[in-house]
C-alpha cells in the first residue's frame, strides 16, 4: 500500500508472465492481466500428472497462467464458445498435484480462491519463482468473466466436462486479483 495515498497498487501484467515480473510482485498488491491464460484443475491434473497423459498443447510456449475455476460457457452456433463468468474455486484441493504441475507445465503463476498453505507455498512456489493470485471475496465469477474476450481452443470437454476442461483464454483486464 503506498502510504501517501491509502490506495493500493495496481499492477498490469501480460502473460505470459515475465519472470523479472513476478519477482517485483509483493503481497497485497493488486494485478490484471492481458494476454493468454488457461484454466487446468484437478480434472486435468489427474489426467497429465496421475495418468501420464501429454498435454493437448505445448503450454509453456502459450502461458505461463493457470486459473483454478469453473467457466461457465455456452456454445455458439459456429462451434465456439461464449464465456460469461468464470469463478475461481479453492486451490488446496491441488496440492498434492502442484509441484508436479509446475514441473509439467511451466506455470508460473497460479490463480485461484485461496487455500494454499504456507508450506506448499514455500515447497512449490518459491523455488521456482511462481506467484499465488487470489481472487477478490466471492461471486466475482461475472465480474471476471468481462476480462475474458474470447476463448482461443478447449480440450478435453467431452471426457472431463465444462469445469475441468482445459479453457485457452484471450484476456484484457482480466482481474483483480491479489498477490
């Protein structure tokens, strides 16, 4: 918080992330991002970590932005899809995955509604440089789907459903959230 003006910071990031970025980022201050993110949770962690599946895609290469949620999306009559909310689910449910994730995946940055314990924290994210993103209160999943702008690919829909798909999405302004 900067103390002449009682307001917090904002930050405004572009994933993928620039680790150099990520290690400015201090606890309590606000981000929205631009740029690609993805969603993956414990429907797509059980399949790449537990099972040995490949990712459908090279996600390092696209982004470094995991969002712990469930979309809510409809289908559009071209075959793509319209998200209207996205809300961010509790994160703790994936420790047992997340180092493995990281390792997997090359996420940087994870989003989510908290949960995270300090030990996974120290374990998981510091050591590689990653950052926890929490989403502001709840019933922000409205508010968070205006910064989604279009929704690039989708895997894994028919076999894990809407909420544990693998979502690509084009965000502007997409946030807040803190660090």
């Amino acid at each position: 918080m900067a103390a002449d003006s009682g307001k917090l910071k904002e930050i405004r990031l572009r994933a993928p992330v620039d680790p150099a970025a990520l290690g400015e980022l201090r606890i309590g201050e606000v981000v929205y991002l631009d740029g690609v993110v993805y969603t993956a949770r414990e429907g797509v962690y059980k399949k790449v970590v537990e099972e040995g599946c490949d990712l459908p895609l090279d996600l390092a290469a696209l982004s470094n932005v995991n969002f712990h949620c469930s979309p809510a999306a409809t289908v559009n009559d071209d075959g793509g899809y319209t998200m209207g909310a996205v809300s961010a689910t509790a994160s703790f449910r994936f420790s047992k995955w997340i180092e493995r994730w990281f390792d997997i995946s090359g996420a940087k940055m994870i989003i989510g509604k908290g949960g995270m314990s300090a030990a996974d924290y120290r374990r998981c994210f510091v050591p590689r440089g990653a950052v926890y993103l929490t989403t502001v209160g709840y019933g922000t999943g409205a508010l968070l789907g205006r910064g989604v702008k279009r929704v690039r690919e989708v895997h894994w829909i028919r076999e894990l459903g809407i909420a544990h798909a693998l979502w690509v999405l084009e965000v502007e302004k997409f946030g807040p959230f803190i660090v």
